[in-house]
C-alpha cells in the first residue's frame, strides 16, 4: 500500500459560460492504510478530487503523489490503483467469476493463480455460492461485492471508492459499510471514499475530508469535526439532524456579554468570555446540538444550571424514533429548531414549551465570511 499526497491541486473546466474551478488550491495528505473519506454536499468537487487521483481526470495545477511517485502526468493504468464506482461496471454478459478474474487474465496471469486469487478474494467477501452466476442474477449488495472483489484482485496500492452504496437500500447501505470497514482493517489496506453521506462518512472514516465550493473545509477524525467544526458549514453539514442556529449580536449588558437577536438574548457564559469579548458588537451565530436541548413546561425551575438558556416555543411536529423522540418548534424570531428528546416525554403539536440548553455546550461563528469559528 502506499500515501496519497495532493499539493496545491486545483481542477478548472470550461464550458460556454466561462470557466468553473470544481477544486481550488485543495492540499491533502492521506497516510499509508488509513480509511479517509471526502464528504460534501452535491458538487462540492469531492469526486472530482478522486477522479484526479485516479488518472480520468488532469489536473489543472498542482501534483499528485502515490507513495513517492509524482502520478499527475501519469494514465490511470499506470498509478497502480482501483476504483470501485457507484453502478458496480461490471460485465454483464461475465460471470462473477470472470469479472473478478478479468483484470489478471489481461495480464496474461497463469490460470493456476487467477483461480486460487479469486476464490480466496470470494471466500473473503462471502461470494463462493456466487461465482457462477451473472450480474442480471446478483442482487445490489452483491454486485457491490464483486466489483469490491474485482479491485482487490489487482492488490493495488490504493483503493478509491466513488459513491458505491448510493443505489443501494437502506438496510444494505448499513450492512456493506460494516463489510468495508472490517475489509479495510483485513487489508490494511489506503483508501479514499467519495460520498455526500455525512453519516456514512462518521461511520467508515479515519479521517474525514470536507468540501464545498472546491475547498477543504476542515480535516479531521470524525469525532473532532463533529465536536469542534471549523466553520458554521461544516457545523451545518455534520449532523443528524441538523445543528441549531441562532443569529444575533454580541453586545455588552449588565455588565457581562449577550448575545442578543430577535426576540431572545442571553447571557455568555464567563467562561467563554475570555474568547468572545474580543468580538463584542459583532453579529454571531451561535449553534447548539439537538441532543444538548430539552424541552419543558413554561414555568419549569430549573434545578440543574443556573446558566441555561431558555427559549419559548411552539412544538410543530413530533418524530418518534424508538429510542429518541425529534421535536420540531418555532422559536423567537419564527427560527426553526429541534430537540433529540426522551421517547416518552409528554408533548404533542400545539404546546407551548420552554427550548433549554447550556450555552457552554454551544458553538459560535462569525456571522459573515466563512462563518469562522469563534469559540
């Protein structure tokens, strides 16, 4: 297996209406026999940047390093990778067994070792009741799975990976991305992974690689990004469901910092003072996970902090979900939120609720630019 190094690799297209940079100065490194995946939303440049890995894209500016080889110049056949895409290409009129030994028989490998290669890949991925039958007879999952097999086959020093669970079920999703993880271990093996699945992103990747617009975002374990986002995107995109946001200006009041929008203020914690008096009179947007809220009575005495943060609002809609309950309200100002709430809470559409959280386990942006991080 071998590194992935991406320097300052930029990719421009041009069409009838100027010219598009689908990836701006992106600089990455993916270290040997880590699982990293890039995620961002629909044309983020995310399968652009593997494309340009793989040789069926040029770059524009910039190199691209496999292992200690500059690759940017080089055609996909010689960059000793392989890919796996989203429709599984295989051939339809091959058995699975010919599809997974197609590549060694072009290299003219002896029949001996095309065998013994494909049934100890088979036995690897659960297929050997499988390789007699043709594409049109393997369901989703398993056509995925030879199209897996067939790249392992090649012993490649990089796997790239190109959205391939998105026709697949919700179930099967779930299941192969288990089946990945545990065949990436198995291998120890260096892949890249395209998807706009930002929870089957959290769940495979050693790093997660963020993109919008072309540009990385942030860099980081799934756990770092989800706990510390660079920026209110990233905050945003990395989330079931979606972070809270509220908007508002930082401002001096009774001799401590608020933020106050419309319809709400409160208090910054002194703790976070430190951060955030640097940065009072400017507007902010403060976020706050789903699963940081509750929601009670109006009127509630609050036993547990004598900071938190209290918002009327009108529940909308409730979504029951077995071990959690989401619940949809209006808030001040007519902002959208949710709270990831205890199943058997008594709510129901209509009531008028207090929205409470700690302000400590909050995030805040600028609420301009990029959307930095603040605190």
């Amino acid at each position: 297996m071998a590194s992935v190094s991406l320097a300052s690799v930029s990719k421009v297209f041009s069409n009838g209406d100027g010219r598009i940079r689908a990836v701006d100065d992106l600089n990455l490194e993916v270290p040997d026999q880590k699982f990293v995946v890039l995620v961002g939303p629909s044309g983020c440049g995310k399968s652009t940047t593997l494309r340009m890995i793989a040789g069926l894209e040029s770059v524009s500016s910039g190199s691209i390093h496999i292992g200690d080889r500059d690759v940017s110049g080089l055609a996909p056949k010689d960059r000793d990778i392989a890919m796996v895409f989203q429709n599984y290409a295989l051939y339809p009129h091959m058995t699975a067994y010919k599809n997974m030994a197609f590549g060694l028989k072009m290299r003219r490998t002896p029949k001996a070792e095309i065998d013994r290669r494909v049934r100890e890949v088979a036995a690897l991925l659960g297929l050997e009741r499988l390789l007699d039958r043709k594409p049109a007879a393997l369901s989703g999952g398993e056509c995925q799975r030879v199209a897996v097999g067939r790249a392992i086959m090649r012993d490649p020093k990089v796997f790239l990976f190109d959205e391939p669970l998105s026709n697949l079920d919700a179930k099967l999703r779930v299941q192969m991305r288990t089946e990945i993880k545990t065949l990436q271990r198995k291998l120890r093996a260096t892949m890249i992974y395209v998807t706009h699945d930002q929870e089957e992103a959290m769940t495979l990747g050693d790093t997660l690689v963020i993109l919008n617009d072309g540009r990385l975002q942030q860099q980081g374990t799934p756990l770092d990004v989800y706990r510390k986002p660079a920026n209110r995107f990233v905050a945003e995109f990395i989330g079931t469901p979606t972070i809270n946001i509220l908007e508002g200006r930082l401002q001096e009041a009774n001799g401590g910092l608020t933020l106050a929008g419309r319809d709400f203020q409160f208090t910054i914690p002194t703790s976070m003072r430190a951060v955030l008096d640097t940065h009072s009179g400017a507007y902010a947007a403060v976020g706050i996970r789903p699963e940081y809220c509750e929601m009670v009575a109006p009127g509630h005495r609050d036993t547990k902090s004598s900071a938190s943060t209290n918002l009327p609002c009108r529940i909308d809609m409730l979504e029951p979900l077995g071990d959690s309950m989401l619940v949809y309200v209006t808030g001040p100002g007519d902002v959208s939120l949710v709270a990831r709430t205890n199943p058997g809470a008594d709510h129901a559409a209509g009531d008028h609720v207090i929205l409470r959280f700690d302000p400590t386990l909050a995030h805040f942006f600028a609420n301009s630019g990029r959307g930095e991080r603040l605190k």
